[in-house]
C-alpha cells in the first residue's frame, strides 16, 4: 500500500466519522483555502479522485493539501507554511 492510497483510507475514515474537521486546499489559481467541512464523499472521476465537502466544494485529492492536521504525501512539507495561515 502506498502513501496515496493509505491517505485516502484516512479521508474514508474521516468521512464515516461525520464530524467536521480543519480542511485545506489549493484552488486552480494556488490560493490556500482553509475551512470546517463534514468530508461528504469520496468519488472517481476520469481517473482523479474527488472530495466532496458538505460545504458544497469538490476538490481533486491533488489539490488536497491536509484534513484534520494530516498532510496528503502530495503536500507532506507544507506543515510550517500551512501553520501560519489564520483563518
């Protein structure tokens, strides 16, 4: 099992939880986004795979950077730059 694949059993553990947690990303235009959501579901599409927020945002879980403090593999590095974010 690789770490792509072992982050997406933490974001279906997450999902079946139902509780919201922290949740950043990065849009198109590599803005840092950073809110509360429920990860509503997890779907794939042409070969991406997609989170889907209660918030109403789908994200490619490329774009994902981390949920609830855990960092995708893609975005391991970003832990200090990510810290400083106020929100």
């Amino acid at each position: 099992m690789n770490n792509t694949t072992a982050y997406r059993t933490y974001l279906d553990e997450l999902m079946n939880s139902r509780r919201y947690v922290k949740v950043q990303y990065f849009t198109e235009l590599h803005e840092l986004i950073t809110l509360n959501a429920l990860i509503a579901s997890l779907s794939v599409e042409a070969e991406d795979t997609m989170v889907s927020l209660s918030s109403g945002e789908q994200i490619p879980l490329t774009r994902l950077v981390s949920a609830d403090g855990h960092f995708s593999p893609n975005y391991e590095g970003y832990a200090p730059y990510c810290e400083t974010c106020d929100w």
